[in-house]
C-alpha cells in the first residue's frame, strides 16, 4: 500500500471523488439547457395560463433546488399551445 488511503475497490478517495465529479457534469449540463430552453420559450410566449411570465421564469429558473419540477410544471400547465396553421 502507498501513503493513499485505499477503498475496497482499489481506487483512492480523490479517483472516487473525481469519477463522481465527471458522473455529475453531464446532468449539470442537462439541467441548464433545461432551464434555457423553458425560459427561451416563456420569453417567446405570447400568454401563458395561471400565473404571471415572472413567476413563470423564477419557478423555471430552479429557485429552490426544483429545476426540473419548475419547468416542467411551466410546459404542462403555464404554456398555451396553440394548433399549427396548415
């Protein structure tokens, strides 16, 4: 054994650390993008339904640790959609 603490599967804390690191990139990047495309579409809305556009925005924004609940909530219930012209 080196001076590293070693885990049960061979790696030191900080390989462990730095995989859990690289894991959590990715779902980063997912959750803003998220964020941008709901808050890009509620800024091209022409209305939305229930709530005002600001409250909108900040429950899409993930105030709260609620990014995804927020936009979704504004896609299911806040858009108004509208037939496409043929």
């Amino acid at each position: 054994m080196t001076g590293c603490a070693r885990l049960g599967n061979g790696r030191t804390g900080l390989e462990n650390h730095l995989n859990k690191v690289l894991v959590l990139i990715p779902v980063l990047v997912l959750a803003a993008g998220f964020v941008v495309f709901c808050e890009v579409d509620l800024a091209r809305a022409e209305e939305v339904r229930y709530l005002p556009k600001w409250i909108w925005a900040i429950f899409c924004m993930g105030i709260g640790l609620t990014i995804p609940f927020g936009g979704i909530a504004y896609l299911v219930f806040g858009k108004v959609r509208r037939p496409r012209p043929r």
